[in-house]
C-alpha cells in the first residue's frame, strides 16, 4: 500500500512538473494575445495587433503550447477577416490555427458573417471539426469587388498616377505638371483614419513637380487622400489637383490587379516591410528592433544601426532628407522626408569623405615705428627693398621722419590648396589642406627664403545636419606650416654718409633739407608656423557637391603676427 501511494505521488509530480515547464511560456503569449485584441484591435489598430499576434508565434517557437498558438492564429484570421476585409489572408490563418489545433473554437463576438464563412471553409479544407460557439457563418465571398474607376479631380493640373487602389504598404509616387507660370507646389494626404493633413514639398524634377507619400500613409486597409496645389513666386495658389473640400481618394487594400504606382518611365518603389512585435523578455523579441551601433560603425543590415541610421555601403549613416524614393540610393526609400531602408543600402546622401580644391588670400595685420631701421629688420619681422627690385635698403633711416606704419590690413600672398575631410561623426571631420603660396617676397639679407609650400591640419565641428542641401555651417581648429609676406609701402628720410667717409652728415629738414624723401617697400614676414581658429560653411547643391566659404584666423610664429586668411572654393563627396 504504502509503495503504491508513493508511485502514484511521483506520477502527479511528473505530470506537474511536464504541465509547469511544457510551455513556459503561455502567459507572456496570452497576454500579447489579449493587448492585441483588447486594446489595439477594438481601436480598429488592425496592422498593429496584427503585428503583436504573428510576432507572438514567431517569438513562441516550441516553448508555447499548442492551443496557445492555434488561438494567436485565430485571431490573427479574425483581424485580417473583420478587421481588414482580407478573406483570404484570414482563411489562411485559420488553417493555421485548425491544423495545429482542431478543436479551436472561434471568437463569434468579432467574427462577421464572411469572416465566419472563411473559417468553416477552412475547417472544412484541414478536416477539422470546431466549435463555432454556437454561432453560424453566413453567406459571403472572397472576391474582392470590382474597382471602380477614379473620380475626376477638380483642378487644371495633370498629376499620375491615378489609380483607385493600392496595395498596403505602398509608397505612392506623384508627379504633377501645369500650364500656370508655378515656382513650387505642395502635396497635402491624409491617412485612413487620420485627423490630420500632412504637408509634402514637392520638388522640381523637369517640367514637373514631384512627391512621395510614404508606406506609412498606407499601412492601413481604407481610404488614404490628398490633394496639390501650385503656387507662383508671391505664394498665391493658382492651380491644383483636387481640395481639402473633394480630395483625391485612394483605397489601400491588401491585394489589387491594378499596377503599383510609380513615377513616369520608373519602376514602382519596393512595398515597406510588415511591422513585426513580439513579447518583451521572450527569446526572438527584438529581431524587428534598431540595433546600439552608432554612426560610423560597420553594418550589413540597417537593423543592426540606431534609430535614425541606416546602413549605407557597409557603415552606419544618417538617412538624408528626400521627397521620393529618387532622392535616396538604391533599395532605400523615402519615408516622411528621410531616405531609410533598404537593408544594406542606405541614402548615400551621407559622405564620410569630401575633398575639394581652394584658393586662398591672406591679409596680415601690420603696424611698427621705424620698420626700415637696421634693428627692426633684423629683429622685428621687416624686410625694406627698393620698389620693384631685391636691393634691400642697408641703412638707418633718419628716426621720426616717416618710416612708420600705422597699422591695417596689407593683401599679402595667395594660395592654392587641396583640401581633405573626414568625417568621424555625423558633426565632427578630420581634414587637412595642403597648398602652394605666391606673391613671396624677396628673401633678405642673411634671411631664409620665402617658404611657398602650405601644410595644414584641423578637426572642425559642423552645426546642425552636415548632410543637409543648402547651408552647413562649421567651426574649426588646427595648426600646421605656412609662410606669410604683406607689404605696405613706407616714406623715409635718409641724409646719405659723407663724400668719402662712414660718416653721416647731420640731416637737415625743412629749408634747404637735405634728406630728401624715399619711398620703400617694407614687408612684414610671418611664419613659419601657426595655430589657428576659424569657420566657414558649405553650401550643398547636392548631395555630393557644395562650395566653401572657409575664414581661417592664423597666429604666425615664430615671427609673430596676426593673419585674416578668407578661401573659396568647392567641395566633392565619396
């Protein structure tokens, strides 16, 4: 008696045991089931608790219990046959559900007549017999019903596509033209169930304007609308294709015979992928989430890159602003102005290398006393020569009888210089210049010659969306080797040494002077090394090409001085 009592307590062990751990995870799943019914499904967010139901069976795998995931599969036939009017996507689903289990029953309360058709149909293709709680299902067809042709839009303008139907998930290309004189024109949509319009510029490709609406705009089953107006250079509308009043109408449906839309003499752009959910803490949740990986790291798919990053050419990038898929590069597409997706695609509109080609014009500050004197040239950084020529001047000129420079700007040398940019981060480059001076002035007595050779370093900070069209602005930080040469033109006062000896004789001004005036060119030689500080921006024609403006502030030393150094020039991307 007592080993039979002791047999039978470790069978209902084991069988606990086997019910405890059999399906692990049937709660977390049940719950997603409810949220996705409960709350998303009855607020007629149908892709949504689509999305939590087929990601609850993906995440389930074989730690769910049968009857668990043949109800994920039922309501998921319930959402694409009430919710969605997809017949046959419902149907699958219940064939689904009946095959792993045949005894589900379905959720008559939600069903309607068709959607109750499509699951005896299906019960009767797997050989299932269900509860169908008591209720029937009624008539109905998975047909879907004829399209109707669109309804002409009011408005002078031609605008494509015009379809009646498109699949969900589908970007819609628009393109518009008009025989008004318009500068711009703007598309306004609506989503099925949105309250607001959404604003798309539109941009000029040719003699028409074009735009994008995104996949969002139709990732649900239902009416999506909208409407373009054309505007002239004072921003009065004087065309349009359709108005908030009769909008254009396009039904997303989940399956259409008509031809995806697309631009004219283009191929349509990819349907975006299905949303995926699944249970938070169950294994195979966050498949379909953004990855850590920052902009610049190595990537093969834009999952694995932050939110706001896609994997361009095999790295981390920024997506770009776009108003179609045209705008982005290959297999990317246009997403509420962002170029995104395209797994290891990306914009392409971000380069992490830019070089360019610069000219250059320095402008010293220069001010002395007595700059031609023997002690200021060899000291002070001057270098007085007879104009035009390389005699330099050997003499003391007579103190406070001109030879001084008050102070200003001199345009001194000009420089050509090729310029590099890396870009570490979305805001932050690593570049450098490298060039070649003219207008050097002549070398001095005892002096070095004119350094004409330019080589430089600096890290720049770039302010707001460095791979934005139009401006972006910078700040830089660097240093490197450079000479600078600023002349200014100086008077002198100069006796001249007596007949026949060193000695000077005393100079006399005024009446009957006899230290007449001379001029001299006095330069002031800078360099050869300096530090420097500065700022520019970039104006971006494209997404690969955009001119410079660089201001550059150098301190010159060893022979110290300050230099104003303002470049133009123009930019490329790789």
């Amino acid at each position: 008696m007592y080993r039979r009592l002791l047999w039978l307590s470790a069978l209902a062990v084991a069988l606990f045991a086997a019910t405890a751990f059999a399906a692990p995870r049937d709660n977390a799943a049940t719950k997603k089931i409810d949220e996705a019914i409960n709350q998303h499904y009855l607020a007629t967010e149908f892709d949504k608790a689509e999305a939590i139901l087929t990601g609850t069976i993906k995440a389930c795998g074989d730690k769910c219990s049968g009857p668990v995931i043949a109800k994920a599969w039922m309501y998921v036939g319930i959402v694409r046959g009430s919710g969605k009017n997809d017949l046959a996507g419902a149907t699958d689903a219940f064939q689904q559900a009946l095959s792993i289990d045949p005894k589900v029953s379905l959720d008559n309360a939600l069903a309607t007549d068709d959607t109750k058709k499509a699951f005896a149909d299906a019960a009767a293709a797997v050989g299932a017999n269900p509860s169908t709680g008591g209720s029937g299902g009624g008539g109905g067809t998975d047909t879907p019903p004829t399209p109707k042709p669109p309804k002409p839009a009011a408005g002078a303008m031609d605008c494509q596509p015009r379809v009646s139907e498109v699949e969900t998930r589908r970007p819609i290309p628009v393109s518009c033209t008009t025989e008004e004189d318009a500068t711009s024109a703007e598309l306004k949509y609506k989503e099925f169930g949105g309250d607001k319009w959404a604003t798309l510029k539109m941009q000029k490709k040719g003699d028409a304007f074009v735009a994008e609406i995104p996949c969002t705009a139709t990732k649900l089953v239902g009416a999506l609308k909208f409407y373009v107006r054309a505007k002239d250079a004072a921003g009065d509308t004087i065309d349009n294709y359709g108005t908030k009043r009769e909008p254009v109408s396009i039904n997303a449906v989940n399956a259409t015979d008509e031809e995806p839309p697309s631009f004219p003499d283009q191929d349509p752009p990819n349907r975006c992928a299905e949303e995926v959910e699944c249970p938070p803490g169950m294994p195979g949740c966050g498949a379909g989430k953004r990855g850590d990986k920052g902009w610049g790291a190595t990537c093969e798919e834009t999952r694995e890159c932050q939110s706001g990053l896609v994997c361009a050419n095999g790295t981390c990038e920024t997506g770009g602003q776009c108003s179609s898929d045209s705008d982005c590069s290959d297999g990317a597409s246009c997403v509420d102005g962002e170029c995104a997706g395209g797994g290891g695609g990306g914009s392409g509109k971000k380069h992490k290398l830019w070089i360019g080609a610069e000219v250059g014009f320095d402008l010293a500050f220069l001010s002395g006393d007595d700059v031609c004197s023997q002690d200021s040239q060899a000291n002070e950084g001057f270098a007085c020569f007879d104009p035009g020529t390389e005699n330099q001047y050997a003499e003391n000129p007579q103190p406070g009888q001109g030879n001084k420079i008050s102070g200003g700007f001199a345009l001194g040398t000009i420089r050509v210089m090729l310029h590099p940019e890396y870009f570490v981060t979305p805001n932050i480059s690593l570049g450098g210049r490298l060039g070649y001076a003219f207008n050097g002035g002549p070398t001095p007595e005892g002096g070095n010659a004119f350094l004409p050779f330019h080589a430089e370093v600096r890290g720049s900070y770039w302010l707001g969306d460095s791979s934005a069209l139009g401006l972006r602005p910078f700040l830089h930080l660097g240093g490197g080797m450079a000479q600078v040469d600023a002349s200014l033109k100086v008077t002198i006062s100069d006796c001249g040494p007596l007949q026949g000896t060193n000695e000077y004789e005393p100079c006399i001004t005024g009446e009957g002077a006899n230290a007449p005036a001379r001029q001299l060119d006095a330069f002031k030689k800078l360099g050869q090394g300096f530090g420097a500080i500065g700022g520019g921006a970039m104006y971006a024609m494209t997404d690969s090409m955009g001119l410079v403006l660089d201001l550059n502030i150098m301190f010159m030393l060893p022979s110290s001085g300050q230099v104003i150094e303002p470049s133009l020039g123009i930019m490329m991307g790789f």
